[in-house]
C-alpha cells in the first residue's frame, strides 16, 4: 500500500518502510489524533491491515488507508480475556500472509498494554517486528487536565500501578501499604471498579484523606472530564458526578497544580483559580 505522502524527511535518511510481512507494534496515543508520533502516523498510511484496541479513537482510525482492512481486537478492562493469545496469532498469520501490519494500541504499546506479551509471540514464531511507543494516558492524559506528573516542590517519583489484574481483580501481588508508603505521586491506570477499595486501602496505610486526587476520564479526547477530589471523597464523588471508564486516577498534590495549569480552561479566557497552588511563594524562575 505504499504511496507517497507528504512527510518531510527524517534528519537522516528516510521514513522507514513497513515491509510485507513484519508487524509493527504502535501505541496511538491516549485519544487526540494530534498526539500520535510521526511513526505512528507513517504507519498509518502504509498498513495493508490494521487490528486496534477499543481505546483508539475513531478520528486516529480515519488516517488508515482507505483500501486497508482493519480488524478490531478490543477487550474491555477486567474481562478474562482468554483472546489475547488469539490476538497475538492472529498476527503472526497476517504477517505470515505476507501483508504489512499495523498493531495499534491506545497510549503506549508497552504500558499496562500487553504489548510485550504480543512482541514476545512475534519472537517466538520469528515474525520480525518494530516497536514504536505513544504518549501513555497516565502521563499526557494528565497534561491535558493541566496536572505535571512530576512537580518539583510535590515529587521525585511517580508510581504507575494498574488497579486491576487479568481476572479483574485488585491484583494479589500489589502491596497498597508499600505503595502508599513510598509512593509521593501514584497514578493508577483501570482503577475504576476497585476505586473504593484502593482509596480505603491506600488511607489505610497513612494516606490522609484529604489528599488530593484528580480523576480524569476520556483523557485527550473531546470528552474529557476532571473531577478533582480527595481520597476521602473520591468514591462519592465519582458516582455523584457519573465519571465513567476509561479513567487515570492521580493521586498526590500534583493535582492542586491544576488550580493554575488548567491550560484549556485558560484558553477559553477563564481566569487561573490560583497563582501558587503549593504556596512556594517563589517565582517559577528562581532557584
Ligand atoms: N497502554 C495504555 C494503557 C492501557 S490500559 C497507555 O499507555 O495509556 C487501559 C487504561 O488506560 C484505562 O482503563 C485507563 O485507566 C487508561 N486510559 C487509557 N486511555 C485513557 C484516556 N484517554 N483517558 C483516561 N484514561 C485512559
């Protein structure tokens, strides 16, 4: 499928070439089509067939080209999903077929994406393959909400933690009481349905519960909502105002930072609610 189009070459040498038969392996990014890599984009364009996550947008997926086939693999978080070895043949056999394939994944293939699993198959039945990362929901998701996922008067460290395993439960091996403990920010990816347990869990274990916490659903895309909240409240909060999956939940004091870095409020002329939401006092300039 290869055409021309119309990207400036790379500072050296060419966009590479997605040759028939290998599968290149893409994070699409958390929702705004604009947040795709230009990788990903030239991917895209040259894809014999594309098989996407559920979490890609409808708008990211009018990029592929149009006599492309396009196979939808989306599981929704939590399920069994006794398919994922299904996907991960699935593409060996296309690559096996000689096409050129395009496996696109929301955010970045290796972050709570079983991305490494599929590469992992590719491996072992010697399809060759090319990674290629996206922006993960739990960092530019929380960006378009106006939260930096590192401040440096909150925190030195981030922990990224999902809130489910494969069977849909909170998973066995996660120690909340460490996480809580050493954890200054901690992003929780698919933590809706346990949200009442991990807040319980993480107060528990010395976490105050009127620590900030942010909830952002549809993250990136037109939809997105932020519910700003504490740990003390979050699981009334979140049923009071309907937030719904897919949603990265930040815990941690990054999240006033939004008092003043809520950029698209700001664009739409509305005033900052705070000039220095940490109460440094200190100009953002001085040392
Ligand atoms: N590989 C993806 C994560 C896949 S796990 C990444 O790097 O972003 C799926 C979870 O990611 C969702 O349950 C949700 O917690 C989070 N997520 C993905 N996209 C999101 C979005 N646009 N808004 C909010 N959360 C999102």
């Amino acid at each position: 499928m290869t055409e021309s189009y119309d990207l400036p070459p790379l500072a050296k040498g060419n966009w590479p070439t997605l040759e028939k038969g290998w599968v290149w392996l893409c994070g699409a990014g958390p929702g705004d089509a604009g947040l795709l890599t230009l990788h990903a984009l030239n991917a895209l364009r040259q894809a014999d067939v594309v098989v996407f996550d559920a979490l890609v947008q409808q708008s990211i997926m009018d990029w592929v080209h149009p006599d492309a086939e396009v196979i939808y693999a989306g599981k929704r978080g939590g399920k069994p999903s006794a398919k994922q070895r299904d996907i991960s043949l699935r593409l060996v056999d296309l690559a096996r077929e000689g096409k050129r394939v395009l496996r696109l994944k929301g955010g970045d293939p290796f972050v709570f994406g079983r991305g490494g699993e599929e590469a992992q198959t590719l491996v072992q039945h010697g399809v060759p393959f090319r990674i290629i990362p996206g922006i993960s929901a739990g960092i530019g998701g929380l960006a378009y909400a106006g939260i930096p996922v590192t401040h440096r008067d909150v925190n030195q460290s981030v922990t990224f933690v999902t809130g489910h395993d494969q069977s849909g439960e909170t998973p066995s091996s996660l120690d909340w009481g460490a996480i809580a403990k050493g954890s200054q920010v901690i992003v929780i990816y698919m933590g809706m349905k346990h949200i009442a347990r991990i807040a319980s869990d993480l107060m528990g274990a010395g976490r105050g519960a009127d620590e900030p916490v942010a909830v952002v659903a549809e993250a990136t895309t037109e939809n997105q909502r932020v519910l700003e909240t504490t740990l003390g409240t979050v699981v009334d909060d979140v049923a009071k105002h309907g937030m719904q999956p897919p949603c990265i939940i930040c815990v941690g004091r990054s999240v006033l930072m939004r008092q003043a870095l809520d950029w698209q409020a700001l664009a739409e002329g509305k005033e900052p609610r705070h000039l220095d939401p940490l109460g440094r006092g200190r100009p953002a300039e001085s040392a």
